[in-house]
C-alpha cells in the first residue's frame, strides 16, 4: 500500500531524530522541574515577598523549556535562526500590542525587588490611602478604611510620590481649653487618658503640648502613636475620654465666640 510504504520511509528516514528530539525535550522538562523545585525550596528561606516566589521558578521553568524546545527543534533538521528571527518580531508586534500590561509587569517587579512597601503597611499615594493586602504583577491592593478595595495598576505607583506609614500611624488630636485653665493640670489629665487606652502605644512616646494661642481657646495638641488596625478605634475613644475626663475635672471646652456692640448714632 503506498500510504503505509510512505509512512515506513518516513519513520525509517526520521525515526531517530525524532527520537531524539523527544529524549532531548523530555531531559528539558525534568530539568526545568528539577531546578524549578529546587529555586522555590531555596527562596521559601529568603526575604521575598509571596509575588517572587511564585514567579521566579516559573520563569527559570520557561526558558529551559525554550532552550529545550529549540535543541529538539535542531535535532529535527529545523533552522532555528530563521524561527528566532520569526519570533523577534512576532514579540515586537505583540510588546507593541501590550505595552500597558508589559509596563504593569516590569513595575510590578521594580516594586517587588525594590521593596518601598510591604503587604500590611499602611501607603498614601496619588490621592488614595489604605493598607497593602496584595502585591501583584500587573497591580497591588489597598484597603481603604472604610473597607473597600483600591486596585492601582502597578504604572501607576512607580514614579509618584508614595508615603509609607509602616505598620502605626500618629494621630493628631486637638482640643481647645479656656485661657484661664490650669495647663499643668489639662496635660497631666491628657498624659493620664493616654496610658490607660491600650491601643496607644509607649514606643514611640506620644507628643503632647500647646500648638496654638488662638482668639478664645488655647490649643493642646495631642498626637500618640498607635497601630495601623487600630487607628480608626484608638482616635474614637481617645476623643471620648477627653471630653469625659475635662468634663469630670471642669476643664472647660470653649466654643469660637465673638462680641458685638452696637453703637447709637450721636
């Protein structure tokens, strides 16, 4: 039969390259494997965030198996030079085509090397604030404090002016007292509120003093330290407690007043 004849002159003619080709891509395959096991084993002990340690070993993974694919492709008699050069400039077209998503990426990993924040810090940046939940690729997650989620891409970030909070974050607190007030008293009462709130933290020390001399009220500013998740909670009681306590102590609270005379025309 001539298919059948056709097809034995082929194997016969092809059949150890073929071979070859199969054992050389499969000794690629177990190779990628192997060095993809062993680069997540070793980063798994470094100080990288979770981003790197999935995508490093995928990315050794794929270039040996391009290396493998393109020794296999030799062993078939292919002219890898010419499939290069094809490749090259299919990639040009499709860099073109994504120049959005690739720029996310090559962010993306600036900031995951670079490190200018951490997942659980609190950032400030381009108008929007929250804490990091998610450090990807193409974007990164905040959560805002009113618990919705910003998603920035990563082109975004890079390149603007980003405040890092860390972990704690310094509230600033203001209350106005009456001129006639005993001010050692008012900031022993505020020292005294701050030491009993367990979310205020001791280190860093909570600044405490007269900011202002203002028309009707001088100004004690109060600003302690206290953690990222508790700062919406600690600022709520901290108020409260003020008020209480310089209620209890008759320190008094005064309120913008303004006199006005009226003059009768001579």
């Amino acid at each position: 039969m001539p298919g059948v004849d056709f097809f034995m002159e082929y194997i016969i003619r092809y059949g150890f390259q073929m071979l070859g080709a199969a054992i050389v891509f499969a000794a690629g395959a177990l190779v990628a494997r192997w060095v993809g096991k062993l680069m997540r084993q070793w980063l798994e002990r470094q100080d990288m965030e979770p981003p790197v340690r999935m995508l490093l070993p995928k990315a050794v993974q794929i270039v040996i198996l391009l290396f493998a694919g393109m020794a296999a492709l030799g062993q078939l008699g292919v002219q890898i030079a010419p499939l290069l050069a094809g490749l090259g400039v299919a990639g040009l077209g499709v860099g073109l085509a994504l120049q959005g998503v690739m720029s996310n990426v090559v962010a993306g990993l600036s900031i995951i090397f670079t490190k200018p924040y951490r997942v659980g810090e609190h950032i400030s940046l381009i108008g929007v604030e929250g804490d990091v939940v998610a450090i990807g690729i193409f974007s990164t997650t905040l959560l805002h404090p009113d618990c919705s989620r910003v998603v920035i891409p990563n082109r975004k970030i890079v390149g603007e002016v980003l405040h890092n909070f860390g972990t704690i974050r310094q509230l600033h607190l203001q209350v106005g007292v009456a001129y006639r007030t005993n001010l050692s008293e008012a900031l022993v009462v505020v020292r005294e509120i701050l030491a009993q709130n367990p979310g205020v933290l001791s280190d860093p020390a909570p600044v405490i003093g007269i900011s202002e001399l203002g028309d009707s009220a001088i100004t004690v500013s109060i600003k302690p330290w206290t953690s990222v998740v508790n700062y919406v909670k600690v600022q709520g009681e901290l108020n409260q407690a003020i008020i209480e306590r310089f209620r209890a102590a008759h320190i008094e609270i005064p309120f913008p007043q303004h006199e006005v005379r009226l003059l009768s025309p001579a």
